[in-house]
C-alpha cells in the first residue's frame, strides 16, 4: 500500500535587507554607502538628499509605509539615519510596531538579535541622560544669568530686531516639521483612507473619536504641509464632492471600521451617536444591523477589506 503524501509546508518567507542611504547636499556622492549596503545583501536601496540636521526625510517617509512584517532596514551607520539619539528611537520604535528591524552596519544595532536589543537600551539610557543634562545646564545658565542681573531669553528678540524675529520664526517652523513628521504615523493613515472622498469635519471627527485633539483648521494645515514637503500626497487637499447623505455615512463607517478594526458593530453605532449622526433614515439610535447594511456596501465598493471581522 502507497504510503499517503505528507503536505509539504511552505519555507519561511526570507527576511528582506532594504537599504537606507542619505548624504548631505554639501557632499557629493552617496556611491559608497550604495556599494555596502548592495554588499550586505540589500535587495533594493532608496537614496535621499538632506541635512542630517533636519527630519524632513520625503524618501524616509515613504519607505517608513511600506516596510513590511519581518523586513530590516540597514543603513551603513547610524548618523545616516538619524539626527539624535531619541530621533533613532523613534524610527526604531515605529519599525517595531510593524514587525520590521533595523540593523547599522557600523554600529552594534541588530534589533532582530539579542545583543543589538541591549545595545539599544543603552541607547535609551543615554538619551534619557542628555535631556536630564541639558535641562540642568539651562537651569543652570538661567539662575547665572539672573545673579548677574541679565534677562534670560534672547536679547535680540527682546529689542525686536528683524534678524533675530526671523531666526525663531524659522526655528519654530523646523520645531513644527519635525513635530508633524514624527506624529504623521498615528494619523495621515487614517485621513488617506477617509480624503478627498470625505470632508475635514468628518475626518476630524473620526481621528478624535480615537484619542486626537485636531481642529479642521490645524488638520487641514499640517495635511498642506506635508503635501508641501512631498511626504503626503497631493489628492488629500482636493476639495470633497458632494455626495449623498447614505454615501457620506457609508464612507463614514468604513472610515471608523478601518481606523479601530477590533470595534464591533454595536461600538461602531455608539460612535456614531456621540458623533451625532443619524440613520438613513433619519434615526437618532443605531442599531448593528443598519451599521452593518452601510458596512457590507462599503465592501462592495472595496472601501474595506472582504471581512472586516466585525461582530454585532
């Protein structure tokens, strides 16, 4: 008698190198890190232009999305990626929360490994120790100052001098890049599945049903600001069209069931109604099925995946 076959189990999906290369505009060019990371085993290396002092990363940004389950980011040494210490935590943390790893070539940083993994808390300790020494130099410099009788604070900016009131404007408009840049994760997702096809108030409404403070003011400025800085995409500023009522609560539903997927139908409704928002037909309360009716319609349309695992 033939033996029966055993079912051969697919081999593991093989761990993906991507490379990562910046330099500066002041030098010339980024061949070498190309070459080393080429060496290492990176199937594809993405290039980028740019200050190591700034966190505008257009090329970071886009690579930051894609990056997949299991994939290593691996760049030749750790400046090239970085600006600071606690800038490296934050991209390190926002691979982690994808399932990705990183690891610099140059540097002990293997995040896969166990050894990388303990360097990197040393990392984090360091970090911890430059804010606790800064924050004590400037309180140190402040108490100097004021036993010398000076004003603390910038003498220029005091006297209104143009030059001065130029470089903190500028100063705070990098602070708000960076800012804008490192938060983009939490939410530019969620307005990429909800824009142009949804207005401002309803995206705000539904990034502060999960624990955002936006207004449609500052939303739609930091969504021009990154359209501007080529890290979102130019159709999230085009005007919404006018749709039908049961067309802006099916995209609204669908928005809410992409944004949290663990919700349930009847959370789902409950949402809705601190949103205030009625039925199709017109009622104040929401039940699952009529949640569930805008939701199997938006599956239709391909505005959510097949099966959402939405329960009532």
């Amino acid at each position: 008698m033939a033996k029966p076959r055993t079912q051969a189990t697919p081999p593991p999906r093989s761990r993906r190198l991507i490379g990562y290369a910046r330099v500066s505009t002041e030098d010339q060019l980024n061949d070498a890190q190309v070459d080393e990371l080429k060496a290492t085993g990176c199937h594809m290396v993405h290039q980028e232009h740019g200050s190591g002092a700034s966190r505008s990363r257009p090329v970071l940004a886009k690579l930051m999305r894609k990056i997949a389950a299991g994939d290593v980011l691996v760049v030749v040494r750790l400046d090239r990626l970085a600006r600071s210490v606690s800038h490296l935590l934050e991209v390190i943390e926002q691979l982690e929360t994808r399932g990705a790893h990183f690891r610099s070539l140059r540097d002990p940083i293997d995040t896969s490994t166990p050894q990388g993994m303990f360097s990197l808390q040393v990392l984090g300790a360091v970090a911890q120790l430059e804010r606790a020494l800064i924050a004590e130099r400037t309180k140190a410099g402040m108490k100097a100052a004021k036993a010398r009788g000076r004003l603390a604070g910038n003498p220029g900016l005091r006297e209104r001098r143009p030059e001065a009131v130029r470089a903190i404007a500028a100063a705070r408009e990098r602070a708000y890049l960076d800012d804008l840049i490192t938060s983009a994760q939490t939410w530019l997702p969620t307005v990429r599945r909800l824009r142009p096809q949804h207005s401002w108030d309803d995206v705000v409404r539904v990034l502060n049903r999960k624990g955002h403070n936006w207004t449609i003011e500052r939303l739609r400025r930091a969504v021009h600001r990154l359209v501007r800085e080529r890290i979102a995409e130019p159709a999230l500023i085009k005007r919404a069209p006018r749709r039908p009522p049961e067309d802006r609560l099916m995209t609204l539903v669908a928005g809410i069931a992409l944004a949290d997927p663990d919700l349930t139908l009847l959370e789902i409704g409950v949402q809705l109604e601190r949103m205030h928002e009625r039925t199709p037909r017109g009622a104040r309360q929401w039940q699952p099925s009529s949640v569930k009716a805008l939701l199997d319609r938006a599956r239709r349309l391909g505005l959510v995946v097949p099966d959402p695992g939405l329960r009532s």
